[in-house]
C-alpha cells in the first residue's frame, strides 16, 4: 500500500502515524511537505532559553484525542494552567472577564457589571422576555444574532474578543451553527430566547459523551481542567508522531497536481520545468483549504468548489521575555474588544498562566495579532511589530522595561474561517470525495488541535477501509 500525505502539519502526521497503525510497517507512507520544517501552523522556538510555543499554545483538555495520543506515544501528561484569571479590555478599561457565559453569549448567570454600560446590562437583560423568532436548521452570522438580541455591547465587548481570539476573526462573520454548535442545538430543540439556548446549552451532561469530531462543545464538558499543553511545547508531539509514523519525509516539495491513475493516483510535484511523478494508490489532503481545492479541481469539481469557499486569516504572534520583576499583573492575560485602540487582539501572561514557563524567573509572555480582512495591519518589519506590541503592553499593565528576547512568528493565512454555512459546505467536500482521496485540516471541523487530529483519523480510517474493500 502506497500512501501520500499531502501537508506536514499536525493533521499530516496524525493522519501518516493512524495510517501507519492501521496499515502496519510493510505500508509506505510519504508525507510531502513545502515548507522546510513539520508542524503547520505549531511552532515552538527558544525563547530566553525555554521552549515556547509560538502558534496554538493549548488545546482542549475535555476532548479526548490529545491526551490519547500523548499517552499512545508514551509522552508525558498534559501540564494545566494554573488558577490565574483573565481579563477583558473594553471600553477604555480592564476588567475580570466574566464568568456565566457560552463563548461569549450569556447565560441567565451571567455577571456583566464590570463590563457592560448601563444601556448595555439592560439589553442583556431584556432578552429573555423579548420574542425569538427562530427556524430550525437555519445558520446566522453570530454577531448578527447577538447585537439583535443583546446590543452591539455584548457583541463587541465580550463574543468578539473570545472568538476572535480562536479563529482572528470578527463575530460577525462567523456562523453560529460552525462556532457555537450547542448554541444552535438549543435553539433548534425551541428555547424561547437566547439566553435560555445558553443556559440549556451549558446544562451539566446527563451521560453524553464528547463527540469524536466537530467543533469543542461546551455543552459536553465532563469536568476537569478545560485546557492542557504539551510540556516542552508541541515540537515534542510533532517529532513523536514522526518517530512513530515513520514516513518517507519530503520537505521543500510542491505539490502541484493531482492526477487519476488508472488504478490509484499521481502527484506531480516539483518545479514546473523539472515535474516529477509519485505514483501511490490514496492520498491524503491535509493542507488548507485553497490548496485542497486546487488539487481537487481536476478529478473532484464538487468538493473543490465547497473548499475554495472557505476563506483564510492571516496574523502574526509576538513572544517576549523579560526579568523577573517586572510587573506583569498576576493574571493570565487580556483579551481585547473590538474597537479598543490596540493593535493587539489578545495578551497571554504565558509564565503565569503556565506555571512551568516561568521555573527560571523569567517573565515570558505572547501577543496576537490580526484579523480577518486586516493583513494590512500586519505588513511592517518584526522591529515594527515588536515595537507595536510594547506600546500596547506598557497600556494595557505598565510594563516599559526591555525585553530580554523577542521572537515574531507570522501565520500568512493561517486560520480557516467558519462563516455562515460552514457546515454545508465541509459536508460537500467530504462527501463528494472520490475513493482513495480523503481530507483532513482545520478547515473541516473546527481549528483547535484536538478537533485537527480527529479530522486526520478519520481520514486515515477512510483510506484503509477502502483498501481493505478493495481486498
């Protein structure tokens, strides 16, 4: 069995390691990778001295595929964070980011004094006696719904800077039933308001179990520490996987086409004047969405258009270290609302949120920036950019001091957007897949690296089921 493996990041070697389990040792796995490195859109440097994620920095600790994995590769636990709170910028000021909501939509526990104008508490408060009118199945923009039913506020101040942080995008062109998919439940099953769709949505379980696929539900959760991290950063799990998977590893190589064999398939990679053919009998696609598309074009029209849909975001994160001592407020850091006049999106206190990343004394921390339809804001120099995120830090806790080591990590579209009807179309691009061909990626059921990984199982599933049908 010949397998190529389109796409070195997490979702690649997660689908090449499940292809090698399933298909045994005698399978050759290629995985083909363009840039010169593993690990998409994970990336951990030396900062200061210490490993230090530069792109996801956490997963979902309540899904079950990364600390299965960890434990299937014989890595350690995951780390937690510690009990620091965070913090929302809005409205001109810093407050405790509130508890009582879903993702941002509140709940009728909600506590929004310290955040919300009095205009704005008052909206909130409206909602649940307001009449809903809602058609079952139907998938809104969520900023839409929201600022509908509770005021631009709510949205601005409080969804916005917590999704916006997850997919660098504005609340309000992401889709509800892509994002909040509990939310949508709700809704559907006839609450009478939005806030009772939240309070329903985040109703402790009785005895469901988290889905192996889709978006992390909060509605799901099953108790314990919501987040986790890979202790040493996520270059551990990446050179692990590949220990494990043992590919033939091709970096620096294009993948330029995808041809239909008559048995099997052909990848044509390398520069135009030099192509080169790599023969194999499946393939997986575990790149974004506009490179899927490409490659499908020719043998999969359907699916190629529903992924060419799917539009990306670019942003960049900036990681500094500074002596101990300087400051820093005890919390794990600040997400900004929209309209704040900061260039960062967010603020992670990453040696206080992480209790391991700050062992030697040093201060270490991470800014994001970019959004969706903003990559303007992106195209200065890293001198710039650091300068940019030290403005903003000494307004957002008074840290002037200079930084001992910077790094600047750009993600040129690197985050999918989930936008309305997102759902639709991910089901148009897996279902019209022709045999030997299956996706895997952030663009398909949701960005985090739990959800990725269960996307590049069942890929590899798909693959060796059709091998064994074909048998």
């Amino acid at each position: 069995m010949r397998v190529a493996v389109v796409g070195g990041g997490i979702s690649g070697l997660a689908a090449a390691h499940r292809l090698r389990t399933l298909l045994g040792p005698d399978a050759r796995i290629t995985v083909l990778e363009q840039r010169d490195r593993v690990g998409g859109v994970l990336r951990t440097v030396d900062l200061a001295g210490m490993a230090f994620d530069v792109g996801a920095e956490a997963f979902l600790a309540r899904r079950p595929e990364v600390p299965a994995l960890l434990a299937e590769l014989g890595l350690d636990p995951a780390v937690h964070p510690t009990a620091a709170s965070a913090t929302v910028r809005a409205g001109g000021r810093t407050a405790p980011l509130p508890g009582g909501t879903l993702l941002g939509v509140p709940t009728g526990a909600a506590r929004l004094d310290a955040l919300l104008s009095p205009a704005g508490l008052a909206a909130v408060a409206a909602e649940p006696s307001r009449p809903l009118s809602w058609e079952p199945g139907a998938d809104v923009a969520l900023g839409a719904l929201l600022r509908g039913r509770f005021g631009d506020e709510t949205a601005d101040r409080l969804a916005d800077p917590l999704l916006g942080g997850v997919y660098a995008g504005r609340v309000d062109a992401l889709g509800l039933r892509a994002t909040i998919p509990a939310l949508a439940r709700a809704l559907d099953a006839g609450a009478p308001s939005v806030t009772a769709a939240a309070d329903r949505a985040t109703a402790p379980p009785a005895g469901r179990a988290t889905p192996a696929r889709g978006a992390p539900d909060p509605a799901l959760a099953t108790g314990g520490p919501v987040f986790g991290a890979v202790r040493g950063g996520y270059r551990v799990l990446l050179d692990a996987l590949l220990a494990a998977a043992r590919p033939e590893l091709r970096l620096g190589v294009t993948v330029r086409a995808l041809e239909r064999r008559e048995a099997g398939w052909r990848l044509v990679l390398g520069p135009t004047t030099a192509p080169e053919p790599l023969d194999v009998d499946a393939v997986v696609l575990a790149v974004p969405a506009p490179a899927a598309a490409k490659l499908l074009a020719p043998v999969a029209p359907g699916p190629a258009r529903a992924a060419g849909e799917i539009e990306l975001a670019s942003s960049a994160v900036v990681a500094l270290a500074y002596p101990g001592g300087v400051g820093l407020p005890a919390t794990s850091g600040t997400l900004v609302a929209a309209g704040e006049p900061l260039g960062v999106k967010g603020v992670t206190h990453s040696s206080t949120k992480w209790a391991h990343l700050g062992d030697d004394g040093l201060v270490r921390l991470r800014a994001s920036l970019g959004r969706f339809g903003e990559a303007a804001t992106l195209q200065v120099d890293d001198a710039e950019l650091v300068a940019r995120v030290r403005a903003d830090l000494a307004v957002l806790t008074g840290v002037t001091a200079e930084p001992v080591a910077a790094v600047v990590q750009r993600w040129g579209g690197g985050l999918p957007q989930y936008g309305v009807g997102h759902l639709d179309r991910v089901a148009a691009v897996e279902g019209g897949l022709p045999a030997g061909i299956a996706v895997a990626g952030a663009a398909l059921h949701g960005v985090g690296v739990p959800a990725c990984v269960a996307t590049a199982r069942a890929a590899a599933e798909r693959i060796a089921a059709g091998t064994t049908a074909a048998t």
